[in-house]
C-alpha cells in the first residue's frame, strides 16, 4: 500500500501546522517522522489516519482518494503513545475489540477471533499474558499489546505517534529493535513519529525531517546523518560544534583568523561552520586551523569528551569534543583541531 500526500496544508487559527507538504511512502516501508514539538509530524499523520482533515492538498493511498473516506473507512491501524488500552478489558479482549466492533456481514467468526487473537499474541510474544489486565503489564508490555490491536483488524497501514516516548530509555532502545524485527516479518506500510533521533535512525528505512510544518530533508538515515541537507538537518541530527564564522571571497574567517578550509563556492557573508563532534582530529599545537585549552576532561566508555576553550575575536567560546581514550587529554592542555569533515551553511538573513 503507498501512501501519497500532495500539497497539503493545515492551520490552527494562525499558526500553520502544515506547509504545503509532499510525501510518498512505498509499499511496505517503514519511515520516521523525526522532528522537534510543533514541527508538524503528529499533525500530518493524524491527516494521514483520517483523525484530522487538511485546508488544502490531497491524500491517496494507493492512488485513490483517501480524503473521500472517514477514518474507519480507511483500514489504518493506529498506535498510540499512551497505549488508550480499555482498563475493564484482559489482554485478549483488548486485541479482539477491533474484531468484535466491525459490521455483523463482515464480523469474523468467535473461532476466526480467537484464533486471530493467539496469533498476535504469539507475533508480540506475550501470549502468556492474556487472561492480565492492562494495570497488571509493564509500559513495554502495555506498548506491544496496543500494537497487537492495531494489527488485529489486518490494517493496510500501521501509524505510530510516538509509540515509545512513555517508556524509560532501556526498554524503549528494545522496543524499537523489537518493532524493527516484527515489521521484517509483516511487511505493512508504516509511519511512525518521534523525536527521538537515535529511535529514527535505528529503525527506519527512510527519516523524514520536518520543522516549522515543513518537510527539510528526506532519505535514508546514513544519507541524512551524513549528509545533512541544511543547518537545521545537521543540528538537530547527531550532536555538533556549531562555530560562527564568516565567508570572504572563499576564505572562512572565524573572528580575526583565517581557517584553512574550502569554502564550496559558498556565496560571501555571515555564515556557520558545522562540525560532528567525533570528525575532529586532535593534534599538537600549529598543526590543525583551530586552537585552543582543554578546560574538563571526562570519559564515556571508549571515549573521551573534552570541553575546549576557543578564544574568538577576544572572548572565550567553549567547545564539545569528542575523542579516543588513547589520546590522553589533560586539563589546561592546548590543542589544535582540524575538522575532517565539515559544512558550511549560510546564516539566514
């Protein structure tokens, strides 16, 4: 099943939550909507669901109009993030409820229902958990169970509005594994929201990246880690130093010294330097195009990070960055950095 939105458009009063989108989903693809509060993500697929109508553009699945259908019409499956599992109903009626609502000439069988039910059970393995009541679960288990309710009407699209942003950070790093291997097994378009970019990159086949109801970037997590299309992209993805810099007839400036760095063809005037925290070489002072004091030293895991005092047209900027633990960083140590990979964005007017 494809999904394709065109143009579409959302307002609340006079905030715009949409803003002229395109997307299209192929059939069977998982895809993030990854982008901060507001960006628009649970706006376009609530649209998606049939839960809210655009002001303008349109919705097909599989080129048919989707906006000609009601929600229930539309055979989406929908996951919360707060589960909305039925408190008086056991674990088996809460995935069989979806079964038991649908019209009497196309209602399966009790026998068709149970059997339908254990299969889900099985797929989101808590089988053992049927005859339990949704306060008796855990927030992981809670979160299976209503997926096994979407699934349980056989939906041609599964929707995920932050489908793990209730849970610890332990449970929800096996959550996204688990809900990546079980979409290995079924194969059913989905869309999922987060904000959690380390849950997007994991997980999905392509990330969608949106900001203030516009879409910025769209491509496979590697493409948009890698290969951030604007400054929003590379500070919002991954974590990086961010220095103000200046671009004059191909030279970058930052404050008063020049960096030896290429500029792209960049167009002259205040711009940003971006640089991911681990693409910095450390070297001995004099060998890298920014120097500075290493203040704090602290070590995670195989790493080290490193807070680095740059001096910037007189006045202290202080750094991020990361590095191996074999390079013994010591506090009060200068230090030259010279990125190896890098961009340069324009700062907007």
């Amino acid at each position: 099943m494809t999904i394709e939105v065109r143009n579409i458009v959302k307002k609340f009063g006079s905030f715009t939550a949409l803003d002229s989108v395109d997307l299209k989903v192929g059939s069977g693809e998982l895809v993030a909507l990854l982008g901060p509060s507001g960006s628009g993500k649970t706006s376009l697929l609530r649209i998606i669901a049939g839960l809210d109508w655009p002001d303008a553009g349109t919705v097909s699945f599989d080129g048919e109009n989707a906006l000609a259908r009601g929600a229930g019409e539309r055979h989406v499956g929908f996951v919360f993030q707060h589960y909305a599992l039925f408190r008086h109903m056991n674990v088996f009626e809460n995935v069989a409820f979806g079964l038991r609502v649908q019209p009497r000439a196309v209602r399966p069988s009790e026998e068709r229902i149970r059997k339908r039910v254990k299969e889900l059970l099985d797929l989101v393995q808590l089988d053992w958990l049927a005859e339990r009541y949704p306060n008796q679960l855990s927030g992981g288990q809670r979160q299976r169970i209503a997926l096994a309710r979407a699934l349980a009407i056989e939906p041609r699209i599964l929707l995920l509005d932050e489908p793990f942003g209730a849970l610890d950070a332990k449970v929800r790093k096996e959550l996204r594994r688990w809900l990546r291997q079980l979409h290995e097994e079924i194969h059913v378009t989905s869309i999922f929201v987060t904000h959690d970019q380390e849950e997007a990159l994991e997980v999905a086949n392509r990330v969608v990246v949106m900001d203030k109801g516009r879409i910025e970037q769209i491509g496979t997590p590697s493409e948009v880690y890698d290969n951030p299309a604007t400054a929003f992209v590379h500070s919002f993805i991954g974590e990086s130093i961010i220095l103000p810099v200046k671009v004059c007839d191909g030279r970058v400036n930052l404050g008063d010294k020049v960096l030896n760095l290429a500029s792209r063809e960049m167009a002259s005037g205040p711009s940003r330097l971006f640089i991911r925290r681990h693409d910095v070489a450390i070297l001995a002072p004099g060998n890298g195009v920014i120097e500075g004091d290493v203040k704090r030293v602290r070590a995670f895991g195989p790493t080290q990070r490193a807070d680095v005092a740059l001096q910037v047209n007189g006045e202290e900027m202080l750094i991020e960055i990361d590095a191996p633990r074999d390079r013994d960083l010591q506090t009060g140590e200068t230090v030259s950095l010279q990125p190896r990979r890098y961009r340069i964005f324009a700062t907007p007017a």
